[in-house]
C-alpha cells in the first residue's frame, strides 16, 4: 500500500504540473484560476505544491477503496473521469453565482478549453492510479484480508 500512495500521488502531482502549464498558456487562466481552490496563478509555490500532494493522496486512496482488482485499468479511467466532472461542476457552480465578474469574452473562448484541459488532467490521473493498482496490485493481500486491516 506504501508504494502504491507514493507513486499514485507523484504521479497525481506530476500530471496536474502538464495540465497547469498547458492552461497557464491559454487565454483566460487568471479568471479560470481565480474561481478554482486547487488552482493557483503561479505555479510553482509550496503552498500550491502541498495542495497538489494532499489532494493527491486523498484522490488516491479514495481510488484505491473504488477500484476493483480485475477491472483497476478501467475503474481507474472511470475514477478520473468522475472526479474530473465533479471537480468541474463545483467550478463552475462557483462561476455561476459570480457571473456578472466575468466578461462575455471569457465564456466564449476560454472557459471550455480549460474545463477540458482539468477534465483531462484528473481522467489521466485516473487511469494512473488504476496502472499503479495493477503494478502493485500482487504486493496487496487479499482483499479480506486487506478490509480486516481496515
């Protein structure tokens, strides 16, 4: 279980840091940025480090109870994709009630291409906690005997 947090939550961490500077490129990052708690303007600061790692490991671990032992591939993928579209309907839930903030501009060109980019970036994830899962999927007990240790 050691191993799989490590590297699940690396690798949580080193995804999000592509996304972000993929998105920090895009018009419209500073809105987007302002309206989301896990996204800050700059990028690499400890505080915006230490999200991405707790965040990390919880999204991990709640991976972890989710997936199943035949299928992690698949439900990790399906992890990812959920908490990406539930992670977004709270940003944008968020916009909503400050809609009057926002210009016209930013709705039109930028606000679904960094919706899909942090999409992308949490089915990614997903589907590497399902591929580490996998890899260290034979190091786990049984799963009775992991839920008893529980």
């Amino acid at each position: 279980m050691k191993k799989y947090a490590v590297f699940s939550t690396l690798s949580f961490v080193s995804v999000f840091i592509m996304i972000e500077l993929i998105m920090s490129n895009k018009a419209g990052f500073t809105i987007y940025a302002g309206f989301n708690w896990l996204i800050h303007v700059e990028l690499f600061s400890w505080t915006h480090l230490l999200t991405w790692m707790l965040q990390g490991a919880a999204l991990s671990f709640a991976a972890f109870l989710y997936m199943k032992p035949n299928e992690s591939l698949a439900d990790g993928f399906r992890f990812g994709l959920i908490t990406g579209l539930l992670f977004s309907i709270v940003v944008l839930f968020n916009m909503m009630g400050k809609v009057d903030h926002n210009t016209y501009q930013f709705f039109a060109d930028s606000l679904l291409p960094l919706t899909g980019l942090y999409i992308l970036g949490f089915t990614i994830s997903g589907w590497l906690f399902g591929l580490m899962f996998e890899l260290f999927a034979p190091e786990f007990p049984t799963i009775k005997n992991l839920w008893s240790m529980v």
